[in-house]
C-alpha cells in the first residue's frame, strides 16, 4: 500500500511538473540592483523545492529536538506491555493454583509495572498460594490503605479470617469497609453470613434482602435462605412455648421453599399439637408421595384420637404409603408400625424385602434382629442379623454440606461448622459406596443443598 501511495504522489507531481512547464508567462524578481527574469513554471518549480528543503530541515531540528523522549516514551510502552503480559501470566498461575509460578510472575510484574492495585493484588494471592499468610496479609493491607484499592484489600482481609475461622477479626474489617465503602454490593453478603453465625436473624434478614435487591443471589436461592431464616424463628419461638407463632412462620417458610422437608416436618408436628390434626394429615400426604421421610411416618402414626392403638397406627401407615408402598423409605415405615403392634409377619416380609436391597441401611438389620429375638428368640438368628449391620450403609441423618458433620435434626445452622441452612438429609459416606443409592435418592426425591 505504501509503494501504491508513492506511485501516486509521484504521478501526481510530475503532471503538475508538465502542467506548469506548459504554461506561457514570465517571471521578473528586482532586488536593490538585482534583477532577475525567468519562466513562471521554473519559478513555482523552484519554489517547490525550497519549501521542501526547509520542511527537510525543520523535521531533521524535530528528530534532533524531541527523538530521546520519544525513544523513552517508547521503551516505556514497551515496558508497559511486558509487565501487562507478566500480570495476565501471573492471573493464569492463581487461577491455576501455581503458587510458585505466580510468585515469579507477581515480582516480575512489579518490576516492569510498579507498585500498583493490580501487583499488589496478584502478590498477595501469590502468597496465599504458597502459605506465606503474613506477606498475603501485609498486601492486602497496604490495598486497603489506598482509598482508590480499598475494597480489594479488605475483600481479602475479610476472606482471609473467615478461612481462619476469625469472625470476630472479620466484622472489625466488614466495620472499616462500611466506613469507607458503604456502598459495596457483596458487604451484603458478608454481613449475612457473619449475622447467621452469631445468631441474629434479624440482622441476618435484612442483610440478605439487601443482597436480593442487588440480585447478588439466585432467586431460588435467596428464597431458600429467607425459608431456612423464617424456620430458626420458628425454633425460637418453640422454645419460647408460642406453638401458633411457630405454625405461622413455618407456613411462610413453606411459601418461600414449597415442599421443603424441615418446614414440613415442623409445620406438621405442630399443627397436630395445636389441634388441627386434619391439616397436618393433609400435609404430610400431600409431601410423603414427593419426599416420604421416617419422621413425617412416626407423626403420622400417632395422629388421630385413637393413636395409642399400634394396629390403628399400623393402619393408618398403610393409607399414607398406599401410593408408593414399594419404596424403601415406606416399607420401613410400614415395618416399624407392624413391628409396634406385634404384627411380626407384617414386620417381618417388609424387613426382608428390603434387606435384599443394595440400599439397605443399618437401622433395617437391627429391627429384623429385635424382630427375631422377640419372635422366635433365636439368639443365632438374631447374631447373623446383627453381623449385617456392619456391611450395611449407615442410617441417613442430616449431613452438612459444608464439613460433613451429622446431627439428629436439621437446625438452621451446622452445629459443628456454623455453615447456615448448610443440613440435608443423605446417608452418611453414600457416594462412597460404589453402585449403592441414599434412601432418599432411591425414593425419587430431591436432597436439601442449601
């Protein structure tokens, strides 16, 4: 293209060249004593070429004058791009988990760029990578002084103690932030957290509705949450003795989260002992077909004026598994209830049909083994059902998905990690044991993630 353009300009001056030189007319310059006469073409020509001579000139003065800040100012953009290119490098490594690697490329990036938002940051994570927690601290730090980088370097300082288990060194970062950054989006979220932690539902409510309004939560997900908040009001006001407050908040939770097994199964209970045993009824029908569970079967049972009758209760366990009488949770339950009212045939021919299951748990070994020692009193016979216990799965509790620990009933939050709404019901270590499935997954139903 430029050997074209050239081609062009020189076309266009040697037409001007004959253009001129076609052109009649003369010339005359007096100077003092001087005169000097000639062709108008030759003149322009001349003309031309001094013009040209003193832009020569003037360029070569510009080259002399401004060419060192030039080349430095070109170094520097060549240095500049160097270290942009050793600061994406050094993101790739973090994002990689090469600590190493991203310390090298942190320091690299330093050099070329300076000391900046962007190599702080990338040396403090750089830090955490390789376990130095006092350089990763001592960055983030020196974020957090620069108003400009502030909310970087208390992201990371909050982050850091929470990994460390240090609440209460994270909300005296979260108050320094409000201080400065009051308007920080993910605050919000930071202050649920510590808010469940601690207890404070309320703080803990509007911090999270915050968060909504800022759509920094799923839908779903935020509904949950503002379910599992409303439910540990509920089991505030159970302890309190207010059995119709707790009616109230867990239909609200059920709104928010239909179908959701721990507001079912403390709406039902306390609707049966408020009186209305009818709803309850009708709740826990209406669930066990999508969500059947051993505990929604034991208040079943006992349901209804004459529920100090084991065979009624066995009764009434049958009309609630009616529609999936063949599932492993319902014929436990059918078991348990034949089991309570010495139906040990009954008991014994849903024991049995589950035990041939790969998903038989613990707790169906140790009933068939009662069950043979109160039926028959066979000792050895109660032995070989009590050695199965050992190969079988374990009895499914509520799991936290945060650390792992179980616990006896689901509370808002993790009684071992404080994870909050972090309880659901699975079989502990089931995906350990290749080919076999949770009773609840065997039932078709869906496991509680938040």
């Amino acid at each position: 293209m430029r050997f074209i353009g050239f081609i062009l300009r020189l076309i266009v001056l040697v037409a001007i060249v004959v253009w001129l030189t076609d052109q009649p007319g003369t010339a005359r310059i007096v100077w003092h004593d001087y005169a000097i006469e000639t062709s108008a073409a030759l003149l322009a020509l001349i003309s031309i070429g001094f013009a040209f001579v003193l832009f020569t000139l003037f360029r070569i003065w510009k080259f002399i004058k401004d060419g060192p800040r030039f080349w430095r100012l070109r170094q520097k953009l060549r240095k500049l791009q160097k270290g942009q290119e050793q600061l994406a490098q050094g993101l790739v490594a973090i994002a990689a988990g090469d600590g190493p690697e991203a310390g090298r490329l942190s320091v690299s990036a330093r050099k070329l760029l300076g000391t900046t938002p962007a190599t702080r940051l990338l040396q403090a994570q750089a830090a955490q990578l390789a376990g130095d927690v006092r350089a990763a601290r001592e960055a983030f730090l020196s974020l957090a002084a620069d108003n400009d980088s502030a909310v970087l370097g208390y992201r990371g300082l909050i982050m850091t103690a929470m990994r460390s288990e240090n609440w209460a060194e994270a909300e005296q970062y979260v108050e320094k932030l409000r201080r400065v950054k009051p308007e920080t989006p993910w605050l919000n979220l930071i202050l649920f957290e510590l808010a469940t932690r601690r207890q404070l539902w309320g703080d803990a409510q509007t911090a999270l509705k915050t968060a909504m309004h800022a759509n920094l939560l799923e839908p779903v997900r935020a509904d949950r949450h503002l379910a599992a908040l409303l439910m540990a009001n509920a089991l505030a006001a159970k302890q309190d003795g207010n059995l119709d407050k707790v009616v109230q908040l867990s239909e609200q939770a059920l709104k928010l989260a239909p179908n959701w097994l721990p507001a079912v199964l403390l709406l039902a209970q306390h609707q049966s002992l408020t009186g209305h045993v009818r709803s309850a009824m009708r709740l826990i029908e209406r669930n066990w077909a999508r969500n059947p569970h051993p505990e929604l079967a034991t208040l079943y049972r006992g349901m209804g004026k004459e529920h100090n009758d084991p065979l009624i209760g066995y009764k009434q366990v049958e009309k609630l598994t009616k529609e999936n009488a063949s599932n492993t949770v319902s014929q436990f339950a059918l078991a348990e209830a034949a089991f309570a009212a010495d139906l040990w045939g009954a008991a014994r021919r849903h024991l049995l049909a589950i035990a041939s299951r790969k998903d038989a748990t613990q707790g169906v070994f140790r009933l068939l083994a009662k069950l043979e020692r109160r039926e028959t009193g066979d000792e050895r016979a109660t032995a070989r059902w009590l050695m199965r216990v050992s190969e079988a799965l374990p009895d499914p509790r509520w799991l936290c998905q945060s650390c792992g620990g179980s616990n006896a009933t689901w509370q808002p939050t993790c009684p071992h990690c404080g994870a909050f709404n972090a309880l659901s019901w699975q079989i502990p270590g089931a995906s350990r044991h290749e080919g076999k499935l949770s009773i609840a997954q065997q039932s078709g139903s869906t496991l509680i993630s938040e």
